[in-house]
C-alpha cells in the first residue's frame, strides 16, 4: 500500500475527508521526524517504538572504481513493532 492508497483507507474507515486524512498522515510523520531529529524515541504502546540508534565509522568500497573510501558515522531510524502489532501480523486478536 503506498500514501494515496493509504490516505484513500483512512478516509474510508474513519469516515472523513482526504484532505484531513493526508493532513493526519503528515502531522503524524513529521512529528515523528522531529522527534527522532531531536535525539528522542516515540512509544506508543502495542503499535511500537521509534528510535534511532548510532552506526559507527566505517571502511568501504567504492564498487564502481574499487577505491577505498570512508563511510561517515550516522544516526539510523530504527522500529521495533509493539506485542499488538506483531500479533494482528499472525493472525492473533
């Protein structure tokens, strides 16, 4: 499902215009955008966490020319999925 698809969905299950469904959707990620940015997790509890986690420097390969390069440490969005979601996921209640 990608975000028109998604926006069609909420607007059809909640009863409400795509204009305020899409403003949902955008509220709810730039939120979480910031959030992260700032250096904080978002749990909402049985859907999940939003955190970031650090990647160390590293050494790789330019795999077109072969030459060493330096990959630069980095913050990485992370998500781990709470009980509830897991368990819609398998078919349990």
């Amino acid at each position: 499902m990608n975000k028109s698809e998604l926006i069609d969905h909420i607007a059809k299950e909640h009863d409400c215009s795509k204009v305020d469904a899409e403003k949902t959707i955008k509220m709810f990620t730039q939120s979480v955008t910031t959030i992260l940015g700032g250096g904080q997790e978002v749990t909402l509890v049985g859907f999940g966490t939003f955190s970031t986690s650090k990647v160390e420097e590293r050494a790789g390969r330019n795999p077109k020319t072969g030459a060493a390069i330096t990959i630069p440490a980095r913050m990485q969005p992370k998500f781990s999925a709470g009980k509830s979601l897991k368990d819609a996921c398998n078919g349990k209640k």
